[in-house]
C-alpha cells in the first residue's frame, strides 16, 4: 500500500515538472544575449513554450509589441520588424506568467559561414598550421560592432533543432577560436561599410558537400547513400550525406540572413564531374529553405595542394584537383547572384590549409561590397577566360575581369601548354598583352586547344593588376 503511494507521488511530482517544463518559455541558442540581427528586415524569432500558449515579443528599437501563438508542439515563430543598422537594443519574450529578455542585441549585416577545414581553421591556426599573422589579427580584433557564433560539430540522423553556444563579442579573448576566412570577412566588411556585422559559423572539417544535404536535395545524385542507422555514420559521419545538414545546418536556417560564404571542395576533389551539379543544388535547395530569395553565395575555390600524394601507386587523371577547380569555375556562371574567390596563389604543396587565410577572406569580401552592397571603384573579382583566336602557329587567350589589364608582375610565365589535333599538350612561350596572352611552341603547328595550370599543384603567374590570380583552365573537354 505504502509503495502504491510513493509511486503514486513520484508520478504527480513528474506531471507537475514536465508540466513547468513545457511550460517554461525556451528560447534557441541564436537568439541569445550579444546576438546580431538583420537589419531592416522581416527577420525571424523562434522558440517553445506550452502547447497553444501566447506569447508576446517587444522590441525596443520600436517600442512594439507582437503576439504570436504557440503550437500543439509547443513551437512558435514570429518576424520582427528590424530598423536600420544600430543598436544596442533588448527584446523582451513573455508567456503571461514568465519573461525572458535578450539584451545587448545589434542590429547590422548577418553572414552565414560554413565549409570544411578551410573555413574552420581558427584564427589560432590548427596545431603545427599557423595562420599568416593570426597572432596579429587577434591582439587588435576587440570590435563591439562584430558578433559571431560558432555551432559545435554534431553528425546526427535526423535534424537538430538546437544546440549549445553563444553569441560572442569580438575580443582577443574570443576570436582566436573563431574562423580565419570568416573573421577576415566579417572585419573588411563592417570597417568599409561601417555597421555592425554578425557571423555564424557552421562548418567541420573533412566534411562532403552532400553531408550539408537532406535527402531530398540528393535524390537525383546517383552514390548518395542515405544513413538510417548509428552504424551508417560510424566511420567518417562528417562525409556521409545528411549528417551535417542535420546536426549543424538544421537549427540555423531561417535566421535572417544577407547572404552565405563557403569555402569547401577538397573532400570532393576525387568526384569533380558531379560537384557543379552539387553545388547548384544545395545552393538554391538552402535558398528555398531560408524563404529569403536568392540571397548571394559566394565562395573560395580550392587552393592547389598535392592530393595524389593519397594514391602514391594509383596515379588517376581524377585525382587531378584542377578538375574540381574547373567545376567551381563553371558554377560561378551557373549560379545566380554567387561569385568566386581564386586562390591560386595561395596554395602549398603539402599543406591542405594554405597559412595565408586574409587572402581568401578579403576576396569574398570584395565580392560582397561589390555585387551585394554596390560599392565600385576597386577590383572585385578574377580574370576570366573570354575567347580563344588562333592564327596559324600562335594563339591569343583574351581575358574578361581586367578593367586595368593583366600583369605577371614582370616574372615568365611559364604555366600554360597548347595542343593540335593529337591531343599532346606541350609548354608554350607566353607573351602578355595588356588583356590577353600570346602563345606558341614549336612542337605545335597547329594548335587547336590551351590549357593554364591545370595540374593538382601549381602556382598563380597572371593576376589582374589589383592583384586577383586567374583561375586555372583548360578550353578542351578532352
């Protein structure tokens, strides 16, 4: 009889926590103190409370105050009206009984990041891998003006729709924890536009593209295996598809948003005749998903690096990873309001992680203030490949993306090759014009194709005269 009881109260006492549990008002990690949002915008807010439940939202920017109800879940969504760039502000969350108030909230230009290795090396630089004056870059990086949050790495089956983190302030005592690529971005673009900027870190090393895809996004991608069992993410859970897409991407998305920066591609290098149509995919996939239009995309092509050094007795053309550099070149185009960063000078041989991380982060900088926030006046993006004229022996490369030419800085170029119909590529002289090339070899009489630099490890030789490398290329499809 005695035991009946006690269970009887344990049991009411479990009613009566669950009951406060789902009661109390929960809010996402991203909407947190020291947070970022988009600046005048419908941007987003989120979180549960008890099933049916009013809740009220004010904002001190406006003095406004919205209601929105909860559903049988639990879970609720409202979009806030957001000014002009500014702040600080509060906003307070109430359910009638409790509140809960986000404080010291900016209002500016917020910034998806997400990648691989490359996009998650700290400013620190990974052990034994510094980054070029990281150091540097942190001892002055205390900016109240820049916020930025990192979701930890999480490899899960079905999607995430929180996690633990915090919106920082930008410090020394922060930031060397905190994306290179990223923070070079996020810093060129809120001292040129002066505003606040947020950034929200979402990336992990070694990772595929199709792990930051569901399964619907990969539904027409023939290999894509689909996991259904802890067992299926045993081995390398960060290059199996959905993984990441669930665990990290899943509680971020719909958060208002300017735009997105990615730097990823090595762990695809060996399936670059399918990474264009990756990528197009996930892109305007994300952009349904973010119901925010097509917001810009840009990203970092792939640095050279040695990757056939991983089959020493298996010597494939695949393995060639200028192949997946001409994939990312291709989806430039194909892509709309997306561009890309070159790298091509940057990369070393035996380092995947190329140290000189302000390269990358400052061009996809110059992508944004450019095509995004339409300041002119400076380069923004690489020389490209525009016609091919071949006049007996010698053929002229012109180029587009040179409004003041193309320079090698006064050292030979050495890097491109011609072919005639027998398909052999041999080195040929190079002679630069102001936007274009002269090329030549007496081994081809008749050259019918070019390619520059296309090979897994090369150094950048033509750049425009603001200093952006041309990416590698080839106008064969041999």
């Amino acid at each position: 009889m005695m035991k009946n009881l006690i269970n009887g109260f344990v049991a009411i006492l479990g009613l009566i926590g669950s009951f406060q549990m789902n009661a109390a008002i929960k809010l996402p990690a991203l909407f947190s103190d020291n947070m970022m949002l988009q600046q005048q915008s419908n941007a987003p807010i989120w979180g549960w409370a008890d099933k049916n439940q009013t809740i009220k939202i004010q904002t001190s920017w406006d003095s406004k105050t919205y209601e929105v109800k909860a559903d049988k879940s639990g879970k609720w969504k409202i979009a806030l009206q957001t000014p002009a760039a500014g702040g600080p502000y509060e906003i307070l969350v109430s359910d009638g009984t409790e509140k809960k108030s986000i404080k010291n909230i900016l209002i500016g230009e917020v910034w998806l990041c997400s990648g691989q290795s490359n996009m998650e090396m700290p400013l620190k630089g990974f052990p034994g891998q510094p980054v070029l004056k990281g150091n540097e870059a942190v001892v002055h990086s205390k900016n109240n003006k820049i916020r930025f949050i990192t979701i930890p790495r999480a490899t899960v089956l079905t999607p995430n729709e929180d996690f633990v983190g915090q919106w920082n302030v930008a410090s020394a005592q922060t930031t060397g924890d905190f994306s290179a690529t990223a923070w070079y971005f996020g810093s060129l673009l809120q001292e040129v536009l002066d505003v606040p900027v947020g950034l929200i870190h979402v990336s992990y090393g070694g990772s595929s593209m199709e792990a930051w895809m569901n399964q619907e996004m990969l539904k027409d991608f023939k290999g894509a295996k689909i996991p259904t069992k802890k067992e299926d993410i045993a081995k390398d859970p960060n290059r199996v598809a959905t993984t990441l897409f669930n665990g990290m991407l899943s509680p971020v998305i719909g958060y208002g948003i300017k735009g997105c920066i990615w730097y990823q591609g090595e762990s695809n290098y060996e399936r670059a005749g399918q990474y264009k149509d990756l990528m197009k995919k996930m892109v305007s996939s994300w952009r349904g998903l973010w119901q925010q239009g097509d917001f810009p995309f840009y990203y970092a092509q792939i640095a050279p690096f040695n990757y056939a050094q991983f089959h020493p007795k298996d010597n494939k053309e695949e393995y060639n990873s200028a192949y997946l550099r001409e994939a990312q070149l291709k989806a430039s185009t194909e892509i709309p309001n997306a561009g890309m960063a070159v790298l091509m000078d940057i990369g070393e041989e035996n380092n995947i992680h190329p140290a000189d991380k302000e390269a990358g982060g400052s061009r996809l900088g110059y992508l944004a203030l450019s095509k995004t926030y339409g300041l002119t006046g400076f380069e923004f993006e690489s020389p490209v490949f525009k016609a091919l004229e071949i006049k007996g022996s010698i053929v002229t490369v012109a180029f587009d993306n040179a409004p003041n030419g193309i320079t090698s800085y006064g050292k030979e170029v050495i890097g491109f090759e011609i072919a005639g119909e027998n398909k052999f590529f041999y080195p040929a002289k190079a002679e630069l014009r102001r936007k274009s090339v002269l090329l030549s070899s007496p081994q081809v009489e008749k050259p019918v194709a070019v390619r520059y630099l296309f090979k897994d490890v090369a150094k950048a030789q033509i750049f425009s005269n603001g200093g952006l490398p041309v990416s590698s290329f080839r106008t064969d499809n041999w």
